[in-house]
C-alpha cells in the first residue's frame, strides 16, 4: 500500500511538473454516485490539458431484511467507504460538451453483519486496484457541470467471512464502475 502510494504521487507530482506552464487553473467541486446507492464527493483540479481527480469518500450504508417465504428471515447491516485518487485529460468538443478519458487507483472495504435466523456471520471485503476512466462532462451553465463516467478496473480483491479468507484478481465492468458526477466549477 506504500509503494502505491508512494507511486501515485511521483506520477502526479511529474505530471504537475510537466504541465506546469498553463495558467488557467480549474477546480471542480461534485457530489458523484455509482449504482444510485454509493455517494460521496469528488474534488478536481488542474488545467485544460490535464486534471487530478481525488474521490475523498464515498460511504454505503445499507440494512436490509429479506424474507425466503419459508420464515428464514436474513437480516443484513453494512457499511462500506471507498478512496480513488488519478489523472483524467478532456477533450472539448464544444463549449459546452467535453470527452474525458485517464487512470484511477482506488481502494475499496465494507463490513457486513448479516443474521440468518439465530446464526450470525461476519463478512469483510477489501478491494485495490486500478482502472481506466472514460467518459463525457456537459456544462449545464458556466460553474455547473454533469459528468457521466466508465471505471473498468483490475481489482486485487479480500473477501473474509468469519475465518474463512479468500483472496483474487477481479476485472470489474457493471453498474458499480459507472458513475454521475454534478460538479460546481470554481
């Protein structure tokens, strides 16, 4: 985790030093959600030509109950938080309708209770990686935008139920890695 770390900010604090001479610098500030049950809030700076793009949290919580119709009632309480942080670099295609397209490294955990009839388990998924950024961001007015995005991935992922461990590589393209974004530009 270090070393990814430490990676990610060499590559940014590079490609700062490179594109240093744009003066125009852009800030976005957005409330963004994947599967319309995660949400959280991305912040975006940069300039024209190249933008940091840091997901500072994006919190689950979730308590569900589900009845099988046999009295098996299964009752579930989760939580989980998520932190992405990469490069994007638009494409304006007019004044009001850009491309994006870049890299993400993200790091993923949630915890699950879950409760079946008197037996209680306990589930724990931890997930990194990295993936692909492509979408589009279409100005609403000159400070308000709505961005629509793709982040298929390659994930390392953890998956504990008790004390049971189970660990692998997972590429992931569903409705968790496509996500909308309303920023306020400042």
């Amino acid at each position: 985790m270090k070393k990814l770390s430490a990676l990610l900010f060499i590559v940014i604090g590079l490609t700062n030093l490179v594109f240093s001479q744009d003066v125009t610098r852009i800030r976005e500030l957005g409330i963004y959600t994947s599967d319309f049950d995660d949400f959280g809030i991305r912040f975006k700076t940069g300039t024209n030509d190249l933008m940091y793009r840091f997901s500072i949290a994006s919190l689950n919580l979730s308590n569900a109950e589900y009845d099988f119709g046999s009295g098996n009632i299964k009752d579930e309480d989760e939580f989980g938080i998520s932190l992405a942080g990469g490069i994007e670099i638009p494409v304006s295609m007019n004044d009001r309708f850009d491309l994006f397209y870049g890299g993400e490294i993200s790091f993923q955990h949630s915890n699950s209770d879950i409760v079946n009839e008197e037996e209680v388990s306990q589930l724990k998924f931890t997930s990194i990686g990295a993936g692909a950024v492509l979408g589009f961001s279409y100005y609403l007015s000159p400070k308000v935008k709505l961005s629509a995005e793709v982040v298929p991935g390659l994930n390392f992922v953890t998956v504990k139920e008790d004390d049971v461990e189970v660990n692998g590589w997972k590429f992931q393209i569903d409705s968790q890695t496509a996500g909308i974004t309303l920023s306020f530009c400042f």
